[in-house]
C-alpha cells in the first residue's frame, strides 16, 4: 500500500508557474515508476509526465519544454515544476506510483486553474 498526497495547486494567471508536490507514504526508492497525470472537465485522464528508479523520464509530447518532473527518493515525494501555464492546463492534477503492472496507487488530485 502506498498512500499519496498532492499539494501546490491553485489559481494562476497565464504565463505563471507552478510547483506541485507528491508525498508518498513509504519510501519511492524501489517505486518502478512515479508520475503525474491530469483529468479536464470533460475529458479523460491523460498522462503528464513519469519518472522512472532508474532516472528516466517521460512526457505528454504538447508539454515538452514546460513541465518538469523529478523525484526526491530521500523525501519520498515527487514534484512537477509547471512553467508558462496556459488556459488549457487547467484540470485536476494526480500522483501515481507504478509498483508493477498490476499494482498503482492514486492520490486524490489537486486542482490547478490558470485563468485571468
């Protein structure tokens, strides 16, 4: 069992950043894969970014260049540092912790509006 807690989200303007934070509660060290997802009104959750205990990471092709995303094993928390917001990042953002193919746990999602 992993529980996660996000935190960092919130109502931005356009062009603003954002960092949000994952806290796990045990250790990620040997987590195969953390990563953020995000789920707008309407549509369907989608893959943000993912980083691997190996030190790899993936994004959302539309987000390259933006989003960063890295993993402190010693705090056991992930962040995603989100700069140059636009209106359509707005959605509510979810921590996920791949164990296995069979295995992930969820955080309950923080939201992040970007509006004027």
């Amino acid at each position: 069992q992993v529980q996660l807690v996000e935190s960092g989200g919130g109502l931005v303007q356009p062009g603003e950043s954002l960092r949000l934070s994952c806290v796990a509660s045990r250790s990620i060290f040997s987590i195969a894969a953390m990563g953020w997802y995000r789920q707008a009104p309407g549509k369907q959750r989608e893959l943000v970014a993912t980083a691997t205990s190996g030190g790899n990471t993936n994004y959302a092709d539309s987000l390259k260049g933006r989003f960063t995303i890295s993993r402190d094993n010693a705090k056991n928390t992930v962040y995603l540092q989100m700069n140059s917001l636009k209106y359509e990042d707005t959605a509510v953002y979810y921590c996920n912790a791949h164990i296995s193919w069979s295995t992930e746990f969820w955080g309950q999602g923080t939201q992040v509006t970007v509006s004027p």
